[in-house]
C-alpha cells in the first residue's frame, strides 16, 4: 500500500530535494531510493520468526508522518530478535498481560515498551498473533526530517528521536502516520549477543543481534553489557 505523507515543504528542504536529484543522495547519508519510502511493507512481510526479519530490518526505513511538519525518516541499522515465551529475554515470558497484549498479538505492529523509567522503545512484531516475536529497532541513520546533530544510536535515543512513544504502541506498521520501507541495498551484517540480557542465562548468548557492518550509527554498548560477561570475548562476527 502506498501511504500519502502529509508535509509541509519549506525552501530549505526544497533545496535538499534538488540536491537529491542532481547528486543522487540525501543530506543525511548514502545513495536512496527517491520517494520510495510512502510504499509500507506489507502484513505478510512480518509473518516469519523474529531471526529472520530483525536481519531483514537491517537498511529498511522506519518513516513517522506529522500534520503540518516534514516525515521523519531513519535507515534501521541494529536490530535484536526476541522470539517468544521460551526466550527468556523476550517479555512474552510473563504471558498475556497489559504491557504484552501488543507483543502477542497480529504480526505487523509496533510493541513500544518503557525501561528504566527513562526511555521508550521501538519493536515490530512478527510470525502471528500469540507468537510473542518480536525484533527491537536498536539503532537508525537519520535520513531526512532531522537537525544536523541528531543521533538515533541506541533504542532510547532511536525511539525518541523518531517520536515514537507508548502512544503509538499496538498501532498498525502498515498504515499511516508510522510505517516500515523496503531497503534499496542489501547492507554487510555483523552479528553478535543481545545487549543488556544476561538474567536470561544461557538465552543471552543467542548472537540474535545483527547491525550494519560499515554504519558508524550502531550503539556502542559496554562489552560486559553483550551477551554474559565472559574473559576474552571476542568482537563481532561477519555474516552474509
């Protein structure tokens, strides 16, 4: 489906545009598809397990549509999957309650959960209704709709800087005002554990985070914050 993006064009992004057209890249980084991110994703898209789609989030682009003001448009860059209720890092452990009804229903939605009382994040579920699948959106590329100095490095700073909050938990990914584009390019990936996880036990040695290899906008958490802390922990592995 294609969605209308209500935007107020000012002289300044006028001048942006041209520059796309003439030098074939947006302000904010590398080539991009012109006008191709008003085409959401589709429900189907997002009915297979958390692995698969958080490696095929990676160069996708979350779009967040305002009345009056200019979409804000990030390039996912860092992904982690969380794969239902026997993945003891993935809410879906706790079962059916108010905060989770959005995390085990259809596929296709967003899951925008609060954390250490400080910060929203952003998830899009997937594989079906009561799967419990989800992939958390860790990191973004501004794109366009942004000031120079924005970072979207880490899942707090990327759900923030993309005003998405609890408001729009549960709300349709493939319907305006916030939706999902296909990536143009099919980027390097790196792989490795889950960040922050390690009350999971062994769940957190799962390598089910994968970013953009040559992205210099992925999060940079603590070593002993990946996985569970070990001696001797090597970096990420490169996968195809």
């Amino acid at each position: 489906m294609s969605v209308a993006l209500p935007v107020a064009v000012s002289p300044l992004r006028v001048l942006y545009v041209l520059r796309n057209l003439v030098h074939g890249h947006d302000w904010y980084g590398p080539s991009v598809n012109p006008g191709g991110y008003q085409q959401a994703l589709p429900r189907d898209w997002y009915k297979r397990d958390a692995l698969v789609v958080a490696r095929a989030l990676i160069g996708c682009y979350v779009v967040h549509a305002y009345a009056g003001r200019e979409p804000r448009v990030a390039r996912i860059v860092e992904t982690e999957a969380y794969r239902g209720p026997k993945d003891l890092a993935c809410h879906a452990r706790a079962g059916l309650t108010k905060r989770t009804r959005a995390l085990l229903g259809e596929e296709g939605h967003a899951y925008v959960f609060f954390v250490y009382g400080m910060h929203d994040c952003f998830n899009v579920t997937c594989r079906g209704a009561g799967r419990g699948h989800a992939v958390l959106v860790r990191a973004g590329e501004p794109v366009s709709g942004f000031d120079e100095h924005a970072r979207l490095d880490g899942p707090g700073r990327f759900a923030k800087g993309m005003g998405i909050s609890r408001g729009l938990d549960g709300h349709d990914l493939t319907a305006a005002p916030l939706w999902v584009a296909a990536r143009d390019r099919r980027p390097r990936i790196a792989v490795t554990p889950r960040v922050g996880v390690a009350y999971a036990g062994e769940w957190a040695d799962q390598p089910w985070r994968f970013m953009d290899a040559k992205s210099r906008c992925v999060s940079r958490p603590p070593k002993s914050a990946i996985g569970r802390p070990r001696v001797g922990r090597r970096g990420p592995s490169p996968a195809s």
